[in-house]
C-alpha cells in the first residue's frame, strides 16, 4: 500500500506541477493575443482540474503516513 500511495502521490505532483506552468504559459499568450476568451479557459477551467490535482496529490502523500510502512519511516525523518 505504501508503495502505491508514493507513486500515485508522485504522479499527481508531477501532473499538477506540469498543469500550472500550462495555465501560466497558457494565460500568458492569451495577454498578448487579448483573448478574454482564453484567458478565463486557463483560469478557471484548467485552473480547477490542476486544483483538484493538487488537493488529491495532498491526499495521497497524507496517506503515506497511515501505512505499515510509513509508521516506520516516520521516525528516520526526524532525526
């Protein structure tokens, strides 16, 4: 279980991570295009899945604390 939450969490923090510079970017040349139009797609649509993203890589990396596995490694970051 362990070994799947770390992933799927990767996964997702790679995703959103890669989804914000793609509303960036995106927002960027809707300003010099002067496309309103585009410029609230990448700001609300695209926006809320990279958002949803965010919150289930959250999640997940939360979850990892609650595994067999994460109980033990728990105690090696704090040292």
């Amino acid at each position: 279980m362990y070994t799947i939450c770390l992933n799927v969490s990767r996964a997702l923090v790679a995703l959103f991570l890669i989804g914000g510079i793609v509303v960036v970017v995106g927002q960027t040349v809707a300003m010099a295009v002067g496309s309103a139009a585009m410029m609230t797609s990448f700001g609300s649509d695209v926006a809320d899945i990279v958002c949803v993203l965010a919150g289930l890589a959250g999640l997940f990396s939360f979850l990892l604390l609650y595994t067999a596995e994460g109980k033990e490694k728990a105690g090696e970051w704090e040292e």
